[in-house]
C-alpha cells in the first residue's frame, strides 16, 4: 500500500493516474532528466528511481507537481539548488543533499506545498523568501551549515517536521509572520527558532 492508501503507482500501472501527470522522469521513464523535462514545459512531473537535477534549476511556470512515486522513501535527485519561481506548485517525497549556494529548495512564490521532502548539507535547507502562504510539513532539514528552515514571508504554516544539527536557527522567522507547530527542532546551533511566530504551539525543542 502507498502513503495515500492504495496500490503502489509503477510505470507499469500508470494508467490509472496518467491524467494527473503529463511525463514520467526517471530511469523507466521518458528521461532521467528533471532539468530537460521542466525545459521541454512540462509541469506535472511524476519521478521514479533515476530521476536527477542535472545542474541547479529554477522553475518559473505556475500550477505545477513535482511528485516523487517512492512510496514513503525520500528520491535523491541530487546535490543541487532547486527554486520554485511560481505559485500553486506541490512538492513531494524529495531529498536535496549537498547543494551548493545559499539553499537546497527555495519557495520563492505563493501557495506551494512542500510534504515529507528532505534536505541535508545544504547551507541553509528551505527557505521562503518574500511570498507567502507557503506550507512545509512532513519534511527533515538536517545537518544544514546556518538554518534549517528560513522564512522572510507571511503566513506561511510549518508543520510536523524534524528541522534537526543544523547549524543555525531551526527555523528564522526573519518576519515575524509564521504558524509553526508540531515540529521537532532540536540540536540546532543557535536555537530551535529565532523571532516571533504568530503560532507556536507544540513544538520540540
């Protein structure tokens, strides 16, 4: 059974979703390619095992899905920088690790939804920059250089997430604007949140 409750997607069962996605990336799929496929305008993209950024990518195109097929294991796709440019995306079931630069994943628009993706050995692991109305939950951000989660937006909700050893704040709430709840954010440097919230509520520290 997969994490929505019912028969595993496969490549070889993907008629029963085909209308949800517009192209399969990965080794089963059409390319491994992440970076080619958002280029060739794709904007609902399943991924299977093979899948991979193949330099740092940001997607400026708008009501998009971005959806690993992994069950409940996180897809590697790399050591890349990925920034979501425009609104109304879903993000699901990705690992960024070792990405050079300022970020692993960048929220750089409104309504996206993050769940249970990763980011390890990034600088700072997601950051949020002037949008709002974004949600992370179910996701890790570990072992990052500064903080784990950045936020520099209103309304943003975070939540369920083990924000954990990063080397900054776990989350900075650099706006004072964010609903932060159920998390688990400790054994970061320089605290578990720094600023804020306007919810904080049931969060380990």
């Amino acid at each position: 059974m997969s994490f929505w409750g019912v028969h595993p997607v496969t490549v070889e069962n993907m008629d029963r979703v085909a209308p949800v996605f517009d192209v399969v990336v990965g080794t089963d799929g059409s390319t491994t390619d992440i970076n080619a496929a958002v280029a060739a305008g794709h904007t609902r993209i399943a991924l299977v095992p093979g899948a991979a950024l193949t330099a740092n990518l940001v997607i400026s195109a708008s009501n998009g899905v971005l959806f690993s097929l992994n069950a409940r294991e996180t897809l590697d796709i790399g050591a890349y920088q990925l920034q979501i440019a425009g609104s109304k995306w879903t993000l699901r079931g990705l690992k960024i690790d070792g990405a050079a630069g300022s970020y692993g994943l960048s929220l750089a628009n409104t309504d996206i939804w993050v769940d249970q993706c990763a980011v390890y050995n990034c600088w700072r692991g997601i950051q949020n920059t002037t949008a709002s109305y974004n949600v992370i939950s179910g996701c890790v951000s570990k072992d990052n250089g500064n903080d784990g989660i950045e936020n520099a937006g209103f309304h943003h909700v975070l939540a369920f997430n083990r924000v954990i050893d990063n080397g900054g704040y776990g989350v900075d709430d650099i706006s004072n604007g964010c609903i932060v709840f159920g998390n688990v954010l400790t054994g970061n440097g320089s605290g578990a949140i720094n600023g804020t919230p306007v919810v904080d509520v049931g969060n380990e520290t």
